[in-house]
C-alpha cells in the first residue's frame, strides 16, 4: 500500500470546463487558488454546467497569471479573457445559493461561449471568493467560504478507492464501460499509497503543511457518467456506485475538504491523517462496505 500521499492536483479554472494539473497550488481558505472562480450563467443567471450541457467536457481552460483564462474548444479559435474591472455585478443562481459576480467585460467571451455550446450564456467572475458565498450551512462552521465549486472548496479522492470502484463496476451489468479514469470525479487533491474507501473514516487531514478538515461524502451526479473527453455518456458509475455505495440516499465517491490552514501543496506532499470519524457507508442491501472505518493510513 506504501505511504500516503498527494498523487495529483487538479485546478478547474471555469467550473465544468477541463482544467489543469499542475504539480503545486496554493490552497486559500475558499480553495485552490484560481479553482472556479469563473462560471457560465443563462440568460436568467442559473449556473449552466455539465449536467445541462455534456459538451463543456470537451472545452478547455487554461488559467492565466492574473487569474484571467485563455478558452479552447474543438473547432473554436482561442480566446483570452482578462479578469473583468468590478464596474458592476449580475446575480447567479448556484443551487440553492444567490451570488453576485462580475461578467466579463470583452462581450466577445460571452459570444465565444454561446457558439460554442448554442445558447446564450454568459461568462462571469467571482472577485471575491472570501466574501461571496459560504459553505453550506449545515456542514459550515463560521465564516467559510467558498468559490463557485458545488459546495465546498475542495474535492479529495483516492486511487485505491477508484481501483476499487473499478473492480465493482467490472463484476456489474456494464463492465464495458470500465475503468473509469479519475477525471470523471473532477476532483481537486488525489491521494495514493491508502486502503480502499479509507477516507470514510477521516476526519481532519494535513496535506504537507496544510491541514483540512473533512465535511462530508461527496453525492455524485450525472457528470460522472460524462466521458470529459468527449462529452458522451453511459450508465457507470452511478449504477456501481447504486449498488455498493449510498449515504443517506446519496451515491457517494470522495470527501469535500475545508481548508483549516493556507499554505502551498505540491504532488508528493505526505499525506497524514490527523483525527478519523466512526461513520460508515451502506451498500444497497444496508451491509457495510468493506473498507470503511478503517484504521490510520
């Protein structure tokens, strides 16, 4: 199993457009520096994303020094849009959360981004994530933040458990489909060198020098099912992750992380486990999943 460790970082410029994996990050308190600090609305400000539009799997943002980003897509001429002046803000709707965020002010983004997927949608900029938009109530303590991520500033996943999840989906109904890589997921840190499902068990971790604290499981959407090469979909692993893998009515893979410290990670960092949590995770028949709860990595 070896020691764990961080296998990989991952930085999602635009939220649900291909982002980078670069070997260090800084980690703020609302996330990864420059991680979703850009989202594309409709013409009524809901966010608009993989779940809507499959096709954003395909595009490409490539995160600039003064947080602007530069988009690609197939068939699209490159396009660098700088962080736009806070001369003004619209209103975004992001689940359940009401935001306000700067558009871009080049309304060449804008008509780049509605070619591209044919509707009309706009690009905008959270200038302040410190400031906008907190962590989900019931999993917050005060005063966390976060960008325009799902829910919380970080998304943690782990090899094993991905090997894990391809095992099952290779023994299921639709083991053509597998394995999956890690990109489904989108997450922010991978972790290597730990037990399957390990980090049900975890409670608060330090990656390096920068500890985090562990929300609560991730529930997976259809975006898993979304191939972020191509943008076409199937069945796994939301029908695996059915079968073996629910929490409170929830297909979980990977634990939202809220920073405790600043600081910069970098791929190799030794993983510690700082503190564990008893909770366990069902399969479909109520057995306990093999693997959770268990002990220190």
């Amino acid at each position: 199993m070896g020691t764990a460790h961080l296998h990989s970082i991952h930085v999602h410029p635009v939220k649900a457009v291909r982002g980078l994996a670069p070997r260090k990050a800084v980690v703020e308190p609302w996330g990864l520096a420059g991680d979703r600090c850009w989202v594309l609305i409709d013409d009524g400000g809901k966010v608009v994303t993989q779940r809507q539009q499959p096709r954003l799997a395909s595009a490409a943002a490539e995160l600039l020094p003064d947080g602007g980003v530069r988009l690609s897509a197939p068939g699209m001429e490159q396009l660098t849009v700088p962080v736009p002046r806070p001369l003004g803000t619209v209103p975004v709707q992001i689940f359940r959360d009401k935001v306000e965020a700067v558009p871009a002010e080049d309304e060449a983004a804008h008509a780049w981004c509605s070619a591209y997927l044919g509707i009309g949608v706009r690009l905008v900029h959270m200038p302040d994530p410190a400031t906008r938009r907190p962590v989900d109530p019931e999993y917050a303590r005060p005063g966390e933040t976060v960008s325009f991520a799902d829910g919380f500033p970080l998304l943690l996943t782990t090899t094993a458990s991905l090997d894990a999840l391809n095992t099952l989906i290779g023994q299921g109904d639709h083991a053509d489909e597998g394995p999956l890589p890690m990109n489904r997921f989108r997450p922010n840190v991978v972790v290597a060198g730990t037990a399957a499902w390990a980090e049900d068990a975890w409670s608060r971790i330090a990656i390096g020098e920068v500890s985090f604290r562990i929300a609560k499981p991730c529930g997976r959407c259809v975006v898993t099912t979304t191939d972020q090469g191509t943008g076409e979909r199937g069945r796994e692993p939301l029908y695996s992750l059915g079968r073996h893998r629910r929490l409170g009515g929830k297909l979980v893979f990977g634990q939202n992380l809220v920073p405790l410290s600043r600081g910069t990670i970098r791929v190799g960092d030794p993983v510690r486990i700082l503190e564990q949590r008893g909770q366990e995770v069902s399969d479909r028949g109520g057995n306990r999943v093999a693997g959770t709860g268990v002990g220190l990595v």
